[in-house]
C-alpha cells in the first residue's frame, strides 16, 4: 500500500502567477534515506525553486530533514530532476523567450510508487498584484460567511 503524500508550496501560489499551460512533471534523483523522509512527510518545498544548468534542471532550497535511521546528508542537498531532453529543450526556449522562473509546487507519489515533482513555469507578481489577491481572497471569505448564514 502507497502512502498518499500532500506536500504543497503553498507561497509559490501568492507570489508567482503560474502558467496552466507549462505544467511539468518530474521524477527527483534521491538518495536511499531521502525518500524515506520524503515518505515520512519530512520535506518542505517552501522558498524552493528550479534553474537550468547545463542542460538539467535542479531543484534549490527543498528541504529534506534527516532520517533517523539512515545515514546524514545535507538537508537542503541541490537535487536534479529528471525529465527527457526534448521536455529540458522546451523549458530552456520558453525561460529564454518569455522570462519565465521554474516553480516547484507539489510533491507526489505516483501509483508505482515513485516520487515526483509538479512544477510551473511562471512570472512573479509584482507587490500590488499580491495586494489585490489578498483582497480577493478578502471578498471571498465574506461571500462565504454570508452565504453560509442565510
């Protein structure tokens, strides 16, 4: 049985506009104590992002706490990701073209059991863009509060 793994980047939703159209997934190249403290909900994609070097992407700044068991490594490791080079091609053309950042967003196990990493290509907001869609989410809440208490 495969345990169900729900590890969001929940600051890459307030401070990116993600792109729907660029959606990638990809596998992550781990270490053996890794992955069973991925398995254990140990890790955390907050502040994390990708860049391109040398024609492979690697993920920065996820952290990964130790196992207990297992041997010591470092936390925040600089992981590579594993995609096919023509999905490497196309994210390269598109950062160049559009400007565009690699977001690391979710963390999943597939159902063979590997882990794997949904991650966008976006643009940053600007600090009256977040303003708005705090105000947004503002309007939202109050919507619901009065719709629940009619």
């Amino acid at each position: 049985m495969v345990k169900k793994l729900n590890i969001n980047n929940r600051r890459a939703y307030f401070d990116y506009e993600l792109i729907n159209k660029y959606k990638f997934i990809a596998g992550i190249e781990l270490l053996g104590s890794e992955v069973k403290s991925i398995k254990n909900n140990n890790v955390s994609l907050n502040n994390s992002y990708c860049k391109l070097i040398k024609n492979n992407i690697y993920v920065f700044d996820m952290y990964v706490s130790n196992y207990l068991l297992g041997m010591n490594f470092n936390p925040k490791r600089v992981k590579k990701l594993l995609l096919k080079r023509k999905e490497i091609n196309f994210i390269y053309n598109k950062i160049n073209d559009l400007k565009l950042n690699i977001i690391p967003t979710n963390i999943f196990i597939n159902e063979r059991g590997y882990i794997k990493l949904i991650f966008f290509l976006a643009k940053s907001k600007k600090n009256y863009d977040k303003r708005q869609s705090i105000k947004n989410k503002y309007f939202e809440k109050l919507d619901k509060i009065n719709y629940n208490s009619k």
